[in-house]
C-alpha cells in the first residue's frame, strides 16, 4: 500500500500543459455556468424535484472525466456536473433530464439527477452514497470475464459515503479482486448538515484503505493543478494492474445541500479558510498569473458559454414530457424506447 499527497503549492507548474489545464478551466466554466442556469430555472419553478449545484467541486471533478478514457466507466454523482461534460456528456443531454423532456436519454423518468448513457460508459447514479461501487465492480468484473483489458472504473463519492456498508463491503471486494477501480471521495465537510466529526474518528479518509491494502492519495480539492495530477496517477496505477485507487480531496462544498437548502450550519469560519477558496476564482487567477490567458479572454469565454448553454437549454424547454397515457414504463433495455436495443446496455 502506498499513498500519495499532493497539496496545494507542492508540485511544479510546468507538469500540466497550457492546453490541457485550458480544457480543464473550460469545462469548469461550463459546469459552473450550467448549473446556475439549472438555479435559476428552478427558482422560476420550471424544475421539479431538486436541484444540486457543484459549486467548489468542479476542479476535483473535471479531473476525473478528463483523466478517464471513453472505453473507461464512470459514476458520477450530483455535483459532477464538470466530470461528466469532460466524459462527454452534452448540456442538451443535462438540461433534457432537468426538464423531464421524454427526448432525453433517460426518456423523462426517474429523478432529474439520475442520468448517463450505460452504453457509453456513463452510468445513471443510484441515490447515492456507496451503492455505485458494487455497479462498477461488476462491469469491471465482467469486462475482465469477458477478455476485455485496459478499463478502468471511476466512482465519484461523498465523504458520508465511506461510513456505510456499501462502500466497505464494495472496497473490499474490489482489492480481493484487485480491480481496476478508484474511487474518489470529494470531502466537503459535510454529508448535507452531519460535519466531519460526527461521521467518523479517523485523522485522514485516506487511512480507510490501509485496512484494505489499496493506494491512497490525498489533494488539495481547490487546486486544479494538484487534481489534474492526482487524478491522472491514480487512473494510471489502476490501469497498469495496481489495483484500486482511492482518492480522497478536501475542500468545500460553497452551496446547500441543493437549492432548498441555505446552509446556516456552515460557518464563516470554515468559509473563510482555505478550504472555501473558490476552485473556479483559483483556476482564473492562474491562468492571468502564467499569461495564459488575461481578463479579457475569460470574459469572452465566459460570454461565449453562458450563450452555448441559453441556445442548448432554450428548445429543450419546448420539448415534450412523456404521455403517462401513451407510455409503456418499463425499463430502458427495452426495445420501444427510441429503438434501443439489450446489446446497447452489454457491459
């Protein structure tokens, strides 16, 4: 077992490129963006059901799309907005769900949260905590049975996550079988209101894996660079045979639970340090400081994809919801759904 630490200020700038910390920064803008459109469009009442924005968390999770591979899996969770347009996933795909249009790809079911594409290797969420690890862990496994090598497995999880059973009885199965999973725990301080220290005793989340034999690393989740990093080692070490990978990074959730929430129970405090730097702002800083980009180009792009998201999101709007009359609700496997076929969800 070993274990990374990557923080703030610890590594060499020049190890990420321009372009590829410019697509990261990108697709964090378009994340953040997107997700205040959903804000709004909320507040108007044209969502039902909730809306959970991935404030502070899109540098930690555009890592792990942009780390993956399109053969790869990945199971995002609610505030991966960034991760999953770096996979792949389109604004049309993410607006479509929020706005239950039956043209989606989960065709208007379920929650406006629970969306992917099975067959392209992203995976529709279950609420939420472990569950997905044992998913992953049996596609890995099949892929493995099936003579398909060089998958990896990504699941994206909250530090409330790792007290339940799902995750330990998942971990450990994925290290018996020494599968090419990580998993990557976004420790926002708090598992909705419940702090840190009401969940669990140890020092460091990254000390659960010891137990397990799995390599740990530890990352400022602020910091785009140490990301960037952290996430494209650990899917290497996965990848090349070392088994599972967990990631764990701290910083903090700079919203509610979701838009219902205020979240009174953080405290300026904890705002106010380092923790609650704005990864986004970060992001910007550096790329003026390396001359990479200057203010007035982040406003441009800033323009530029807050008109991609009104010109993604407004014909979505029109679209229609499924005809309870009409509809025959069974699963997505099945053939009357937009003629996908059972070979479209082989995994």
């Amino acid at each position: 077992m070993s274990q990374t630490v990557l923080e703030s200020g610890d590594t060499a700038d020049t190890v990420v490129s321009s372009g590829k910390y410019l697509t990261a920064y990108r697709y964090m803008l378009r994340a953040r963006l997107l997700d205040d459109k959903f804000a709004a469009l909320y507040r108007a009442g044209k969502i039902h059901g909730g809306v959970f924005l991935g404030r502070g968390q899109e540098a930690l999770s555009v890592a792990i799309g942009l780390a993956l591979k399109k053969t790869d899996v990945f199971a995002p969770l609610i505030r991966d907005a960034a991760g999953r347009l770096a996979f792949g996933e389109t604004v049309a795909d993410a607006a479509r769900t929020y706005l239950g249009s039956s043209l989606g790809p989960m065709r208007g079911r379920d929650g406006n949260v629970h969306r992917g594409r099975p067959r392209d290797g992203l995976l529709p969420m279950i609420s939420h905590l472990g569950a997905m690890i044992s998913v992953v862990n049996g596609i890995l496994f099949a892929r493995r049975l099936k003579g398909i090598s060089g998958t990896v497995g990504a699941v994206a999880l909250g530090e409330g996550a790792t007290s339940t059973g799902a995750f330990h009885e998942a971990l450990n199965q994925a290290a018996v079988e020494k599968l090419p999973l990580v998993l990557v725990v976004a420790n926002n301080q708090f598992a909705y209101s419940t702090p840190n220290d009401r969940q669990f005793a140890c020092a460091d989340l990254a000390d659960k894996a010891a137990g397990y034999g799995v390599e740990s690393h530890s990352v400022d989740g602020t910091d785009l660079t140490a990301c960037l990093q952290t996430l494209e080692a650990a899917v290497a070490r996965a990848r090349a045979g070392h088994g599972p990978q967990l990631v764990v990074a701290q910083l903090l959730r700079l919203c509610g639970h979701g838009e219902h929430d205020d979240a009174g129970y953080i405290t300026p405090q904890l705002k106010n340090s380092a923790l609650g730097r704005d990864c986004l702002k970060l992001a910007e800083d550096f790329l003026v400081g390396k001359k990479w980009a200057d203010t007035a180009q982040l406003a441009v792009w800033r323009s530029e994809t807050i008109r991609e998201i009104d010109d993604a999101v407004a014909p979505v709007q029109r679209e229609p919801a499924p005809d309870p009359f009409t509809e025959e609700w069974q699963a997505l496997s099945t053939k009357h759904l937009n003629e996908i076929r059972p070979d479209d969800f082989e995994i």
